[in-house]
C-alpha cells in the first residue's frame, strides 16, 4: 500500500447522503416493480447490497446466488475472489437478508435463473462498468456530488461501521483487508461531521 494514500470527505458519504441514496434507489424500485420493469428493482438490490456490505465492485459483479447463506441463522456471503483470489465471509444484517430472499424471488419469478446475481438486459452478468453506471445515475437522481463513485459505497459502509462498533478489527474482516494499516484510514478521519453516525440507525431500512 501507498503510504501517502489517504481518504478525504470526497470518497465516502456521510449517513444522511446515504439514507439519500438508499430511500432514492428503493422508491425508483417500488415504482418500477409496479410497472413491471427488470432494473429498477435490480438497481435497488444492488445500492442495497453495496451499502451493507462494503464489498468492491468486481466482488459484486462476481456473486452468485450459491455464495449466499440465506437460511436459518444465517446472515452471510462468501466472497470466492477477493482482491489477490482471497476468499473472505462477509456478514450482514437481518434487513438486507430480507431483501435479498425477496430478490431472488423476485428474480426468478421474471424468468431470470441466471448464477450470477445479477442480470443485465442482453446477458446473465453485469460487468463492472455497469454497476458503476447504475451507481452514477442514481446518485444523480439523488442529488449527491458527482464526485463520489461507485467505491464511495465500500468507504461509507467502512467509516460508518467504524463509528457504531470503533472495532478496527472488525472492519478489517468485512473489507478483506490484508494489513490493519490500511484499515486505521478509516480511523483517522472521523471528525465532528461524523457525529451523527452515534445516533442514527442507518442499517435499518
């Protein structure tokens, strides 16, 4: 890792722009479902899943429905290709473990049996330039700054973690990363403008 690399209030949301950004993909959804459309919902899993999660991109497009560990008890993914083909257990909460057996339902009840998560239009796969496309329109439709990507996500999700459990350690799992140096970034920039991540239940859907 960079020694210099660091993360600025640029790279990562604070919990109100999150809440923004959940509250706008799952309203496009409940609209979309209604009218019978593909992505809207879809778009909404995956914004979901990102902000849960915290994992990278390539990690999303790379899920398969047989990584996730949806039954009694169980409140967890598998990540088979981390970053450097590490594989990794990330766990998560009750809601988003709601939405995603909704989901699949969901899914293949519009003829989508697919491995893969998720579907695009014309293929079983989205590729990574898509899902940065959907994060891009819907921070848009949002009205958040144009410059936090789709990685803003796995930031957000890390600084907010951070701020309800002050466990590096923890953090450190659910990223995948190999050394705790990279994890205390995370440390390092909680600041008055973070205050309200102490109060507010921004997990909760």
């Amino acid at each position: 890792m960079n020694s210099n690399w660091t993360i600025d209030r640029t790279k990562f949301m604070t919990p109100t722009q999150v809440s923004l950004l959940r509250r706008t993909a799952e309203d496009l959804a409940i609209i979309g479902e209604k009218r019978g459309l593909l992505i809207p919902p879809r778009n909404w899993m995956i914004i979901d899943l990102a902000l849960s999660t915290g994992l990278r991109v390539f990690e999303i497009s790379n899920l398969k429905e047989q990584d996730l560990y949806l039954g009694n008890g169980e409140f967890e993914l598998i990540v088979t290709k981390g970053k450097g083909n590490k594989r990794r257990t990330v766990y998560f909460d009750p809601s988003l473990k709601s939405h995603l057996k909704k989901y699949i339902r969901w899914k293949h009840s519009q003829g989508k049996q697919d491995e893969y998560l998720f579907f695009s239009k014309h293929n079983p796969r989205m590729c990574v330039e898509a899902f940065e496309r959907v994060f891009n329109k819907l921070r848009d439709q949002a009205g958040l700054p144009s410059h936090f990507t789709f990685h803003s996500q796995r930031h957000s999700y890390a600084t907010i973690l951070y701020g309800k459990t002050r466990d590096l350690r923890l953090v450190q799992r659910q990223l995948g990363h190999s050394s705790p140096t990279v994890t205390t970034i995370y440390a390092n920039i909680m600041n008055d403008r973070l205050t309200e991540v102490f109060t507010s239940d921004i997990f909760s859907k």
